[in-house]
C-alpha cells in the first residue's frame, strides 16, 4: 500500500472528503446540486455519502466528534476501514482523502484505517492474483498534514504488512531458522543490525529454558540479537525488547485440543511484533538506542522431549520444576531475560502470546500487562494504547502470587495452578529480571478467528504499533 502526500486533486483522481456538519462545502467546488444533497445527509447524520460523477467518485465521510481524541481517532480509523466497501466494489486502484472537517489529523487516521483493513494474505493461493485487491494506494491531500508525517504512517503500515505475514505464514514455511532469515533479511531493509545464535552458542550460554523445549524437535532453536544504535541516541542505556519466539506449539508432551492447536502457527507473534517496532523505529530514524531479542523454536511431543516433572537449569542458574509444558513460552523467555541483564538496560518489555487466562479475562479489545518500572513508564505506555487504540489493562504482581510457584524440589515451578494464570505466568517471569521492566501478554488480540475491522481477521499486529508510539514518545521525552 502506496501512502503519499498530494498537493492537488486531479481531474481523474477519485475522492473521499472528510466533512461534518460545520464545514464549508463551497470549497470542495462541485456543483451547487450535489452541495445541497450533501448539506441535507449531514443534517441527518448519515455518517456516508456517495455521490457518482462522470469523471470521479466523490464519497463524504461524516464522524461526530468525542470530547475523547483518542475515541475521535479511532472513528475516523474505523470510517476509512468500512469505506473500503465502496473502493473494492468499484475496483478503484487508488484514491484521494481531503479533510474539511474540524478535526485537523482526520485524514491521517482515515488513511491509516484504510491501509490497515486492506491488508491480504493470499500467497499460498493457487489463483492468488486474480483474488488480490486493485486498491494500492492512498493520496493525502491536506494542509495540516506534513510529509514527514504521512512518511512515518507509511512505515507502520509496512511493519504492520511484515508482522501480520509472519504471524499469518504456516510452521512448515516458517521455522525458527526462518524466522531469523527473516528478521536479518528485515535489519537489512530497514537499517538496524543482527546477530543469530545457533544451537552450540545457545548450549555454550547455557540457555536451558530455551535448549528443554527444543528437546521435542528436529529443528534446532536460534536466538535472535537486534540492535538499532544511531549515531545521535539520546538514551546512555538501551531499551530492551524481547520476543516469544515459538513458531508453532503442539502443548509439547502436554498435548493442546486440536480446536486450539489449529492457529498455534501465531505463537511467534511477540518475536515479530518486536521486529516491527525496532523496524519502524529505524525507518523512522528514532534517536534511540534499542535493542530486541528473540529466542525461537518450536514445541512438539517428538525425540527427547521435556516431560512434565523435569527439572531445568535456567540461563541464571535457577531450576525450574517444569509442570506443563504447554507453558513453555515462559521456559524461553526466562532465558532472555536473563541474557538482557547484561546490557545493564534502562528499560526491558517483553511481549509474549503467553496465557489464555489473559484473553479469558479482557477478551478481545485489550492487552494484559504488569511490571516493574516505574509509575511513569507504565502511565506513557497506557497513554500511547489510547492513542492507537491498542488499549492496556494493568494486573497485579503481588507477592502472594508469587507463593503459588513454590516448588518442593526446585527453585520454582513453571505452572501455579488454575487461577490467575496470567498473573502467576508474569511472577515466573519477573523471578529473570533485576531491572525495571514491563511484560505485555497478547495471547487475546494477537490473532483473531473473526473479522475485526481495520485489525483484520487472523494476524493482528496488535502490540507493534503502540511500542513504536512509545519509542517515539521516549525519544521525544528524553530529548
């Protein structure tokens, strides 16, 4: 999706106007016919209004405005996802966004709706280009808009494009080696640096969350190493992103349904989600020092696999009685996390498809997250979520929760029962850590069975944006 900023309209070029019931429709310079009809619709609140002409089709869009920006936003998002209707139906390749309404970045969120909801993916179809949408590209023409700033959407729609392929890509195309190919080929592209750990590296760190749940497989694990590191970082400690990693999971000796394996190809999306922001943060050029890390296999009931009871030495020495190993993403991550202190990192977030608890207890219209960094930190990430509507909803890590990962004979056990899952999944977590940090769970809105709007149905990319957004912010709160 081509996203540009346009300094005139042409005689060919196919509109949509963003109007309410305040703007001077004179400007637009249609006929005086077609201004009446448009002035009774408003008046009316018809949110949409089609008005064909020989040379164009000029389509009004009409959002009320809420005291809530934020809320403001995600209309104008959400009215550029379902005017993809008339676009598709009319196979138009492309089209205009004027803005006369009095909300001033309507047009922006409009176009970023539209280039999100557009999103297909159809390569493994056998007639896959007679299936692709015409549609491929978006003209801003807006006065209050800069390029800089339709520069920057043109970005996150790309690392929202990557994340959501990768998500949506089988396991028998995508295993952990693959995913490291990909995000080498991705640092290439987008100007940031890798470097993939093999097997015997990862064996020589002594990563044993990560070595335990490759036991099952016949594809060795990678761990990933990202650094974007401008010349002009304004941050003296880097910030840490960590990914889940898991190509695909079986549940491992602890065997999933097969209803709830079928999609299980999406339990790498925190590894891609992570990728996305630090790519979007280097297209952008953020002034800051970031770093990501990706530890990556699969999990599966073959070979040697870990069984439930084993005992696991972990990247910093602890033991872990491991109990489920269905709950492996916790294994792998606690690794990283440990590897992270190295870094001695201002910040550490790590995002992970980790618990259905998560998505029982806020479904599928937030992000369970909790942490130790600081009231701030956890105030700019929620204030970020609003932003681009990728809300998040704080849990608790008390220390009684803590309690239930007891283990008689290690030092902790990698399950803690049947209640708060999420929360006790967070306390294994913390157990790696000795810095301020934040864990996302997107296990909810990762990947959807249903249609979401402008968030599409399957992959998501939930979570890739509103990490930009925060780098963004942080970079521009630091400087």
């Amino acid at each position: 999706m081509k996203i540009t900023l346009s300094r005139k309209v042409l005689q060919k070029d196919h509109s949509i106007i963003l109007a309410n019931k305040d703007s001077d429709l004179n400007a637009i310079g249609l006929p005086e016919e077609y201004i009446d009809i448009i002035k009774n619709q408003l008046k009316k609140d018809i949110k949409q209004i089609v008005i064909p002409s020989p040379a164009q089709i000029i389509y009004f869009v009409s959002v009320d405005e809420s005291k809530e920006i934020y809320k403001t936003a995600e209309s104008f998002r959400k009215a550029g996802n379902k005017a993809l209707g008339i676009i598709h139906k009319h196979k138009l390749a492309g089209i205009t966004i004027r803005n006369i309404s009095s909300f001033k970045k309507a047009a922006l969120f409009f176009a970023e709706g539209m280039a999100l909801g557009n999103y297909q993916f159809i390569r493994y179809k056998k007639d896959a280009a007679k299936e692709s949408f015409v549609f491929n590209e978006i003209k801003i023409l807006d006065q209050n808009i800069t390029e800089e700033e339709v520069n920057k959407l043109q970005a996150i729609v790309d690392s929202v494009y990557m994340v959501r392929d990768w998500v949506n890509t089988p396991a028998n195309y995508l295993n952990a080696t693959d995913l490291a190919d990909a995000i080498v080929h991705a640092s290439k592209e987008s100007g940031f640096k890798t470097e993939v750990f093999n097997k015997t590296k990862i064996a020589a760190l002594k990563m044993g969350g990560l070595l335990a749940v490759n036991q099952g497989s016949v594809d060795p694990p990678t761990f990933i190493i990202m650094e974007y590191k401008p010349k002009n970082a304004i941050n003296k400690k880097p910030i840490i992103l960590i990914g889940k990693g898991v190509v695909y999971d079986t549940g491992g000796l602890s065997l999933k349904p097969t209803t709830s394996m079928d999609y299980m190809k999406c339990d790498m999306a925190g590894a891609a989600t992570i990728t996305g922001a630090i790519s979007c943060a280097a297209k952008t050029k953020l002034p800051l020092h970031v770093i990501g890390l990706v530890p990556a296999t699969d999990n599966r009931p073959g070979l040697n696999a870990f069984a439930p009871g084993d005992v696991i030495t972990m990247h910093n020495g602890m033991t872990v009685e491991m109990l489920n190993s269905d709950a492996e993403g916790r294994m792998i991550l606690g690794d990283a996390l440990s590897f992270a202190r190295q870094y001695k990192p201002e910040l550490v977030i790590d995002v992970a498809t980790l618990t259905g608890a998560a998505h029982r207890a806020v479904g599928d219209h937030a992000i369970v997250y909790m942490g130790t960094a600081s009231e701030q930190v956890k105030e700019d990430l929620e204030d970020c979520g609003m932003q681009v509507y990728e809300r998040l909803v704080e849990f608790p890590l008390w220390d009684e929760y803590g309690e239930m990962l007891k283990s008689d004979i290690a030092d902790i056990k990698n399950v803690g029962g049947a209640l708060a899952g999420a929360i006790t999944a967070g306390k294994f977590l913390e157990r790696f850590t000795d810095y301020p940090w934040i864990h996302f769970d997107i296990a909810g809105v990762a990947y959807f069975q249903t249609s979401m709007g402008y968030k599409g149905k399957n992959a998501s990319a939930i979570g890739m944006r509103l990490l930009y957004r925060f780098l963004e912010k942080r970079s521009q709160q630091n400087s």
